[in-house]
C-alpha cells in the first residue's frame, strides 16, 4: 500500500497518528473452579474492570483483547488498573496482560507520541 496517504484515509485506516492502542489478556483459573463462578468472574470483570473503566473486551472467558470502548487507544494507566483488578481475584492461578499493542495492525509497531 502506497505511504503518502490523505488525512481522512489515515483516520479511516487507523494508521499513523489515528493508531489505537489495546492489549491482549490470558486467565488461568485455579484447580477446581467450576463453570458458575467463572461466570460470576466474567460478569464482575466486564463490569468492574472494563466498563468502569472505559473499556471493551472482546473474547472468551480464558483469552481475549481489550480496546477503548470508543474510537482511540487505551492508556498505559487503565492497562495497568485492569492488571491491579486481576492480581485481587482468587478465581485466577495465573494472568499475563501484554503490553499496549496496535488493535488493528498487531503486528505494527507503536507510534512514538508527539
């Protein structure tokens, strides 16, 4: 694809200064946790830790990826406030929330703010 693209086809291609910004989320659930409370977890989790925050979460109940609620990118503060929620809960043995990524080009780099 050419490089010198318009403004608009930017913000429409959400590349360059119109990139958004997400992470991705692994839960591992403790030895024994049954299907009811991993719903309870997942119900608490969209509720306490995505909406409160601004945030949607798009996946399954083991892994899944966070992106703003609305148009733009996750900040490091609310990838680390989702991290913070996860340690509290004692449905999960283990987590691995990744660092912030580009939610339409994973595999692009982040664009140096400024």
């Amino acid at each position: 694809m050419a490089t010198n693209r318009s403004r608009r086809l930017r913000k429409k291609l959400c590349v360059d200064e119109f990139q958004e910004l997400g992470f991705e989320i692994n839960l591992t659930y403790r030895e024994g946790v049954d299907a009811k409370a991993v719903d309870e977890f997942l119900e608490a989790f969209l509720d306490n830790a995505m909406e409160a925050n601004g945030l949607g979460y798009i996946g399954g109940e083991d892994y899944g990826f966070v992106c703003l609620a609305r148009r733009g990118s996750v900040t490091e503060e609310q990838r680390n406030q989702v991290e913070a929620w996860l340690k509290e809960r004692s449905e999960l043995s283990e987590y691995t929330v990744s660092p912030l990524m580009d939610v339409w080009y994973p595999e692009n780099e982040i664009n140096a703010k400024g």
